[in-house]
C-alpha cells in the first residue's frame, strides 16, 4: 500500500459527492423491520413510557403503523402479542383469534408487500413470565417445545411469512419445523434468535410486552455475554436444525458476533437493535445531549457494517425516512 505524501486519504472526502461516491456500507429501508406490539381491543393506543415513540396497540391502529412503515419502504414487521389472561403454559399463544393472528391476517390482506414476521415464545403469555413452562421451579426445555411448535403453526397459518424462535430452548428450531412441514406449511420461513444474549439491554421491551420474570432471571437460558465461541455453536445448531436466517441480539454490544457469524457462515443474518439500545439513543437526544437523528443513522450503519443484512429496530421508520430524504 502506498503511504503518504503519495497516499492522501483525505483527497477523497473533499465533498459529499465524492464520499458519497466512494462509500463502503449503504443502509436500505427494505432491510429494516419494525417490531410492533399488539394487544386485543379496538382504538388502543398505549404508549410504553420506557420507550417513547413506541406504543402497544389494538390491531386497527397497529394497521395504522404498519401503513406508515411500508409507505416509508420499510420491509417488515416484527410482531409481537400481549394477550387477554396469562396462564401458567401461555395457551393464548396459540389461539387462533389472538392478537398477533388477528394483526397477521389484517397485514395479509391490508398490506401485502410488507413480510410478516411474528415473535415465538411463551413469556408474554405465560403468569410466570419465563419463556417456557416450569417444572420445579425451573424451565422445563423439553416440554415447551411442543408449545412453541403450536404457537409457531398457529402464526404460519394465519399467515406468517417468517415465524422468530426467541425463548432460546433447545431443540426449538428443528421442533418447530418439524411441526411447520408436518402441517402443511412448508413454505413458511425461520428465523432463529440464535445468539440472543442475557443482560439488562431488554429492561424496556419487558414493559412493553409485560413479560418481566416474577422470579428469578432469564440466564438459565439465554446466552452469557462474555461467550462468542458459544454464539457460532448455537447458530450453526439452529442452521442444522433448518433455520433460514439466524439472529444475533442485541447487536450493538455484539457487534463482533454479528461479524463472526456472517463470515462464518454466510448465511441471512438478522440483528435485533433493542429496547434498551433505542431507549438509550432517545434519551440522550431529550436532553439534547446527543443528535437523535445522527446517533440513530450511524448506530445502524455500524451494525449493517459488521454484517447484518436485516436490521430489527424501533427506528425503521424514522431511519427509512431518512433515507429517503423525507
Ligand atoms: C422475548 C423477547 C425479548 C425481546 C424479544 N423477544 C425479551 C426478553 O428476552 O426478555 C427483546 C426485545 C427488545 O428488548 O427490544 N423472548
Ligand atoms: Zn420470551
């Protein structure tokens, strides 16, 4: 390599059109997918106060959000349920008019070119809030698989285009298609959470999905953070297991992971921006110690440069907008 003064790396940052010109890394709006929280009801519209800009809502104003999201090019939605009663086994994960079927079909019929993807696991319906069912006081892995696997089926036949594994049980992928192909559903996507580690960055989702634990804590099942050796076993189980594109979350805190697991593997790969990351973005900009717009920009532009090629975050509209100029 050449090395100054014949080398001059500033000669091509002189103007926008040159760095524009020369720019390694490009977020587009239909790699961006918006999580979405919908309760049953009609009218709704609750803000979640750890998460401002982010509200839990019926399926009719859901439609509403979703509109805007596809208007701005965004390329699909997360979906995620908050059901009528919780019970000790989550059974209204899988009823078939409950709120995350119900939004499934009115995006199905309403806005077909979004993709529709729904979250699969047990915590926000389970009284406990663990992502399985208990057994002496722990999560029993094996026999919340078989739940997972109905709550996955009941997605896919509403209509899901991709059902996302996120309570981290063992096994889970392979069961779930298992039970997908077994129903007919063959057709239906996977895409795993497969490095989804443990830690405090998920604090405000929970009180979106009112799924915090009543005891004890997730880190029995979800990842240590300190392991990424561990995070590629994971990935390549769930790829064993025919998941067609893995998950690493939360990314910015694992932005080496998420770089790993794309050159290793060279598969579809999602990273989930979570609550905490966006709550922390939000706050700083309130007061007014951080550009909102800038910090969100360049937060996803580090995660779609360590690998990512879908990106999951509560700013895919405002991101979308911007990138489009407005
Ligand atoms: C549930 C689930 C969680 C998130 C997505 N699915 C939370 C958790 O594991 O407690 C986190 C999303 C976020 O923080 O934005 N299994
Ligand atoms: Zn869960």
């Amino acid at each position: 390599m050449p090395s100054y003064p014949d080398y001059r790396p500033r000669r091509l940052r002189r103007t926008a059109a040159l760095r524009n010109l020369v720019r390694e890394t490009v977020l587009v709006p239909s790699q961006l997918v918006l999580p979405l929280f919908v309760r049953p009801g009609a009218g709704i519209r609750q803000p979640v106060a750890s998460m401002p800009g982010v509200s839990q809502t019926s399926v009719d104003e859901m439609l509403r959000d979703a509109q805007a999201a596809a208007e701005a090019g965004v390329g699909g939605v997360l979906l995620f349920g908050i059901p009528e009663h919780k019970d000790a086994e989550g059974t209204e994960a899988w009823r078939e008019d409950g709120p995350v079927q119900q939004a499934v079909r009115a995006l199905k019929r309403e806005l077909p070119q979004l993709v529709v993807v729904t979250d699969v696991c047990l915590c926000e319906y389970t009284s406990h809030g663990h992502c399985g069912v208990l057994r002496d006081g722990d999560v029993d892995n094996d026999a919340t698989l078989a739940l997972l696997a109905r709550e996955a089926v009941s997605h896919a036949r509403a209509g899901a285009d991709i059902v996302a594994p996120s309570d981290m049980m063992d096994g889970r992928v392979g069961a779930i298609r298992h039970a997908l192909d077994d129903a007919g559903l063959q057709s239906t996507a996977i895409m795993a959470y497969s490095a989804k580690f443990a830690g405090g960055y998920y604090g405000p989702f929970r009180d979106a999905a009112e799924s915090t634990p009543q005891s004890g804590d997730r880190r029995g099942y979800q990842m240590d953070p300190g392991n990424a050796e561990e995070a590629l076993r994971e990935v390549w189980l769930d790829i064993e297991e025919g998941a067609d594109m893995v998950m690493v979350k939360p990314a910015g805190p694992f932005l080496d992971v998420v770089a790993r697991v794309k050159a290793e593997t060279g598969y579809p790969l999602a990273a989930y921006q979570v609550s905490g990351e966006f709550a922390m973005i939000q706050a700083a900009a309130e007061r007014g110690w951080m550009d909102r717009e800038r910090a969100m920009m360049e937060s996803l532009l580090g995660i779609r440069r360590a690998g990512a090629d879908v990106i999951i975050t509560y700013f895919a509209v405002d991101a979308a907008r911007v990138l489009h100029g407005r």
